[in-house]
C-alpha cells in the first residue's frame, strides 16, 4: 500500500505520559523536533539573554535533548549532524545561542492545515448534508401523520412513500400537504382514496379538485 496522504497530530499529545516513557527512537526524535517547533516567532532567555526564535525553529540545546529524549548528548549531536547533512534542518550554534531551523517547516504546517481545511469542509458538507436530510425526513413526516389523519387510510409502505416524497421538489412536498384535504373531499366515495406512495408518485396533489360533499367527509378523520 501506498504512504500517501497527511494526518494531523496535536500537540497534547505530548501531555500524555507514554510520550515520555521510553527513549526515543530516531522517527519518534524527528516528529518531535517538528512538534516543539515554533509555530510563530517568540523568544526565549539564554542565560540573561533574549534570543528570538523564529517560525519554525526549535531552541533547545544538545543538553535539554538528550534529557527530552532518554539520549546521550553524543547521540543527539550524531543525530542532529546526520539531519543537517540531509538538508533537514539547519543548525546555528554560538556562545549564547542554540537554534534549530526546520527546513521546510512552512510545507509541513501547510500539508497539515490544507488537511485540516479539508477535513473541516468535509465536516461543514456532512453537517449540511444531514440537516437537509433532516429536514426533508421531518417534512415527509408531517406529509404522512397529515394524510393518515384525513384520509384514514392504513399506514402502509412507509419506506417506498419517502422514496417518492425525496423525488419532489421543495414546491411539490409543499403542494403535497396543501392538497391532502382537497384531494379527499373531491373523491366520491373514500375507497377511492389511494394510498400515500401512490398519491405522491402520480402526483395527485396536482389534480384539480371539485369537492363533491363538503360535508360529508369530515365524519371520516381519525382521532388520535
């Protein structure tokens, strides 16, 4: 399989006690560098001295690593060495100051947020995408009680009237609800009233209605 592809990791991970436990591995000492980086400038005192830390720039010493990372100061040194040879970071060492430069950070902090971004559009098009659902399920479900009470017809294929009632329009699904009433009173006789997934998939609710007994259907509601 394919390495391809980022995922983000948060900095609090370094607050779990596991991420201590064991000495580093050469991997586990990249990633850290990475984490501990500056994400913005700042600065730290060096013996009574400000020195600025840049984005993208770790200032900690040989010593406060080998501490951080279960090493020898030998081995971070080695470690750090090999690095700067790939052209990893880049290391500017004097009597006051002790600065690593990640090179590229600024790729790596845009890999993660462009995967952020699109992790929180994918989020924002779910969350649509749900209240939409929703909404329509909500709708159908005032369409359905609404005929099952004018109409007192069995509540039968749900699942296929939700099929029909997702085809129709906004405009329809409203026409759909407006229409149960008219629709019920123009039938001459209420065995002739068809069943709700039919009556959306023929889409009656655009029938004209001429009410035949205004009266005389209002004995058949259903009560509930």
């Amino acid at each position: 399989m394919a390495n391809k592809g980022f995922i983000s990791l948060h900095r609090q991970i370094m607050d779990n006690p596991m991420y201590y436990a064991e000495p580093f591995t050469r991997v586990m000492a990249w990633i850290d560098l990475l984490m501990i980086a500056n994400h913005k400038q700042g600065f730290i005192y060096v013996r009574g001295n400000r020195v600025t830390v840049n984005r993208g720039q770790v200032g900690m010493s040989e010593t406060s690593l080998a501490e951080r990372w279960k090493w020898s100061r030998g081995k971070v040194r080695r470690f750090l060495n090999e690095l700067e040879n790939d052209q990893q970071i880049v290391q500017q060492k004097s009597r006051i100051k002790s600065l690593i430069s990640i090179t590229n950070y600024d790729k790596y902090q845009q890999a993660v947020q462009q995967t952020v971004q699109q992790t929180v559009q994918q989020t924002d098009t779910n969350n649509k995408n749900n209240n939409k659902n929703n909404n329509i399920e909500s709708e159908f479900e005032k369409f359905w009680n609404e005929y099952h009470l004018v109409t007192g017809k069995p509540k039968t294929d749900k699942e296929s009237a939700l099929k029909h009632w997702k085809k129709l329009t906004a405009k329809e699904q409203t026409k759909a609800i407006e229409a149960i009433k008219p629709y019920f009173h123009s039938l001459n006789d209420a065995k002739f009233c068809k069943k709700a997934r039919t009556y959306l998939s023929e889409k009656n609710f655009n029938d004209e209605f001429h009410p035949t007994q205004p009266q005389r259907n209002s004995s058949l509601y259903v009560k509930i």
